[in-house]
C-alpha cells in the first residue's frame, strides 16, 4: 500500500494516521487535518499531518470524499 502525496491532501480531509507511539503496531487514528507538516511532495512513511483534536502522525489513508482546498 502507498501512501498518499501532500497534493492529495489539504486542510478538512478526512484520514487514518498512524502516531509515533503506534508504529510498532500500526494502530491507526481517524480525523480530520488540521495543518499539514511535511513540507516534501512525498515520504515514504506518510505525510505527517496535525489533526483537529490536536493529534500528530502520518497520513496513511484518505477516508472519504472532503470539501476540496479551503
């Protein structure tokens, strides 16, 4: 599975992250982003994302369909 790209994501996407305290297992978080981290195009872990609720980790899915770029 790859990853998505920091173009395929903006600000009130609704996506799984995985925090750094769930890498081992891969448990994965849902919420909505707040503000996008990763300043590269891409990473190979997942593009690190702040979620509203303030949690941080790396995107690793995009969940469902968003209201586009704010």
């Amino acid at each position: 599975m790859t990853c998505p790209e920091r173009k395929d994501l903006h600000p009130g996407a609704e996506v799984e992250i995985v925090q750094k305290q769930d890498q081992r297992t891969g448990r994965r978080t849902r919420g909505v982003v707040q503000a996008i981290l990763t300043r590269s195009p891409r990473h190979p872990h997942g593009i690190k994302v702040r979620l509203e609720n303030g949690q941080v980790g790396r995107v690793q899915a995009i969940v469902g369909p968003s209201a586009g770029p704010v």
